[in-house]
C-alpha cells in the first residue's frame, strides 16, 4: 500500500513542506490522487476530477518552487471544492439534473482566490440535491457515506467535503453554509469548519442558474483538518468582489486571546426547543470540562431571547430565502400548501410553504425581528467572549432517502425525532449573521466524532478561529477514521 499518509497533514504544514524542499506540488497531487483511487469507492465524496489538468498545474507549481517563487500560502496544495461553486468549464449542477450543463466559463472568486494562493484544485466534492439536506446524495452522483461509518450520513450540504478531508483526499476545502451546511458535516466527520460572518466571503459564483444576488443566510467559507489552516484559508477568502471592490476592504480584527485562561465563555448544550441525543451532550460536556481545567472561564449562560420565537424566525426567513430559487410548479405547490399555515397548521411543511410565499411587508417583520435578535447577540457579547453549544442534535445518523426532509426522522435516546428538529442549532448563530467554527472534540460513545459548536460576536471570526486552535491543542483536534490513517 502506498505512503501517502502524508496528505493528513494540515494544508499549511504541507506548503510548508513545499516550501523546504521536503516534497513538490507533483508528489503532493500523486500523493492525493492516490488516496482518492483508493478510498472514494467506497465513501463517494470526489465526484468530478480534472486530473490531467491538475498535473499539468502542478508541474508549473514545481518550477516556480524551484526558482524560490511561490504565489502564496497555500503554493502546492491539492484540494477539492464544492460542486455548487463555478470552476471554469466544470458543471455546477448542484445536485439537480435539470442543471446538468449549468457550466460557467469562469471561475467564482473564492476559487479564483485559491489558485492564486497556490492551491491546485483537482476536483469537486458531493451535495444533497439542492444543497438542501444534511445528507449528501443526488440522482446525478449518487450517495456519500460518513467514512467513521458507511452506513450513516457525512453531513450536508458540504458533506462531500467534509469526507475528502477526513480521508486525506484533499488538503483543504471550500464549503458554504445557510442551515449548517459547512458546521454540521465537520460535527459529522470529524474535521475543522468554519461559517463566516455574513458577506464577509464573496458569493458571486455560487448562485442558481439565473440568480445574481447573495442568498439570505448563505455564505461561502473554508473546511480544514486544523484550525490553522482555517485562518490562512479565511485571509485568502475574505474581501469584497464585483463592484464592492472598488471601495469596500477587510480589516477583521485580530483575537486579542493567546491562551484559554483569557476567554470567558458562555456554554448553552441544551435548549427546550428539541430533544439531544446525551450521546452527544455527554461528550461536549466532557470537552467542555477540559477546557474549564486548562483555565478557560466557563459560564452557563445565554443570550436574552425566547428561544422558540426565535428558531421560527430563522425557519421563515431561511424557507423564504431558499423558496426563492425554487421552479414555478413548486411555488404553485406552496401557494397551496400555505393555506394549512393559514388555518392554524404549525407544522414544519405548513412554515415552509408559508415562508416560501408570504409577501415582502411579511418578510420585513420577520427581518426586523431577527434585526432586533442581533442587537441582542451584540449586548450579550459584552459579557462573554464566546458562546460555546452543539452543532446538531446528535452525531452522524444512519442513511434514509425514504419521503422527504420534513418527514425523516432520526434516532434520538432511544425514539426517534424530526431530522429538521436540528436546524435549532444551524440557526442559532447564523440567522443573527454570527461567525460560528466547529471543532472535533474527539469521539462519543457511539464511536462517531463530536464536534462544538464556538459562535463569536459580528466579524469576529478570528475570534473563535483562535479558540478552535487552541482547542485542538488541549483535546487534540482532528485524528482520521479508522482505516484512513
């Protein structure tokens, strides 16, 4: 079996290497190559590869490494990307047939931004149809399966993603989230994440066909193996594009935090809204108690809001934005189905055709309520550096395809609940905007990864980045499932 255990390293260590002479961009790509030919039949993730082309790059990448150049921090490291995002001359199908040929003949500006650091991107990494579940298959690619466990789900949207790190077939990896979709598949895999503030990542080149503007919610931002490279990833990402450019620049703040004894620490690991599994809550606890003893600063504390007016908020404002893109016979289809929300119905299908549909003097109540929620998050970060929590309801559940989002149900303490039930924790911080990282905090009981949830103040995201870091360094951060080592 070849040594290729070198593409577990972090995407810096490995650019660092590059750098040294240690190894060139061309072993690294054979490197990562040969994983991807040895691990993805079985978990699916990388479902479209340029390879020759990569090579081809890499070769490049070897000259200049030769001659002392280097583009940036990330010169000759192999990665993947998201297949909603536009890669020139690669289709962007997100996951729906009907969107087989979306090809673009340029890159989107995060990936454009990769290349000119260094990165040598070979491929893209699988997605729910319509980045809309945190399973991660479509008619068009097929399943991805969780490597922890084949029979359980990777995360979604980003789930393809989320694996390609986990199995070392990439060094680094761009995601996006608006309901989780980079948070819940590093809780999932095991891996780094890392949602940003909103807009502080470009999202020109990561819209539906026919669509120019952002989505609400929505944005684009890095996955890792370490928290480390989320930084280099998030300074490479971040700026304005399109015509922000031409006077909008970035200058986040640094955390001015080097250890854990400097952070005081909001922790909330439970919530009246849904049940959690205590698989998971016993590990976060577990993590949660480490760090008190490494000298953090723990309180038990949360922001001052009603906690299921505000999970409806995020829920109308997160179905109106993704109703958006839907196609005319679904819309009609809400339409109808609004009337249910009308008469009383509070289901989860009856807010998502109503959200869908309501018109905008609606829309702006609920946005001027969720303004509200902000200023709140804002008065509560006075006090507390960080507010730590769960990413999700449970770790990785078994696969089910069987009728839609709303009806699944997942195993939670020994019954069962609604699978959007977890979309507590998606929205928690990013309806109010907020920078959130996940960090695995090793493995529960069950033997599947645990990652926490560390939600930083408005553009503070090198805040809870260094958090993670130093995280990892206590608990021990990112180690590959077994059989990928």
């Amino acid at each position: 079996m070849p040594d290729d255990s070198i593409m577990l390293r972090s995407a810096t260590e490995l650019a660092a290497m590059v750098r040294r002479g240690e190894t060139t961009p061309s072993e690294l790509l054979e490197h990562a190559i040969s994983r991807y030919e040895r691990h993805n039949p079985a978990v699916n993730a990388v479902i479209v590869t340029r390879l020759e082309e990569a090579r081809a790059h890499a070769t490049v990448l070897d000259r200049e490494a030769e001659q002392g150049c280097y583009r940036g921090p990330l010169h000759g490291v192999p990665m993947t990307i998201k297949e909603a995002y536009d890669w020139s001359d690669t289709p962007a199908t997100w996951g729906n047939p009907e969107w087989r040929n979306n090809v673009s003949g340029t890159d989107a500006p995060t990936v454009q931004r990769l290349i000119a650091a260094g990165a040598n991107i070979y491929g893209k990494t699988n997605v729910p149809f319509m980045l809309g579940d945190w399973q991660s298959f479509n008619e068009i690619y097929g399943t991805t399966n969780n490597p922890w466990d084949v029979t359980r789900v990777p995360g979604g949207s980003s789930g393809g993603s989320a694996v390609a790190l986990a199995t070392g077939m990439a060094g680094l990896e761009l995601g996006s989230d608006i309901g989780a979709s980079i948070r819940n598949p590093a809780h999932y895999c095991g891996v780094f994440g890392h949602k940003p503030t909103m807009s502080l990542v470009p999202h020109q080149g990561f819209v539906v066909p026919g669509m120019l503007p952002e989505v609400d919610i929505s944005v684009c931002g890095p996955m890792a193996r370490s928290a480390g490279d989320l930084d280099v990833a998030l300074s490479i990402l971040a700026g304005s594009a399109g015509l922000d450019a031409t006077g909008y620049r970035v200058d986040l703040p640094e955390a001015r935090q080097t250890k854990l004894s400097e952070f005081t620490v909001a922790v909330m690991l439970d919530t009246p809204v849904i049940e959690n599994d205590t698989v998971l809550l016993d590990r976060l606890q577990w993590a949660v108690d480490q760090l008190a003893a490494a000298g953090c600063t723990i309180v038990e504390a949360t922001p001052n809001v009603d906690q299921h007016e505000y999970f409806e908020n995020y829920l109308m404002l997160l179905r109106a934005a993704t109703g958006a893109m839907t196609n005319d016979e679904q819309f009609a289809a809400a339409t109808a189905g609004s009337a249910a929300w009308d008469a009383g119905d509070r289901s989860y299908q009856a807010l998502v055709d109503h959200a869908m549909t309501m018109g905008h003097r609606e829309w702006w109540q609920h946005h001027n309520r969720r303004e509200g929620y902000r200023l709140e998050w804002a008065r509560f970060f006075t006090e507390y550096d960080l507010l730590l929590c769960p990413t999700a309801a449970s770790t990785a559940y078994p696969h089910d395809h069987a009728g839609t989002r709303a009806t699944r149900r997942i195993p939670i303490n020994g019954g069962t609940e609604p699978v959007v039930d977890q979309l507590f924790w998606a929205g928690w911080s990013c309806n109010a905007y907020l920078p959130g990282t996940v960090a695995p905090v090793g493995l529960c009981a069950d033997g599947l990864p645990a990652g926490i949830q560390i939600v930083a103040p408005h553009l503070h995201d090198r805040r809870s980045i260094r958090f993670a870091e130093l995280v990892e360094r206590e608990l021990g951060g990112f180690v590959p499932p077994p059989g990928y080592e």
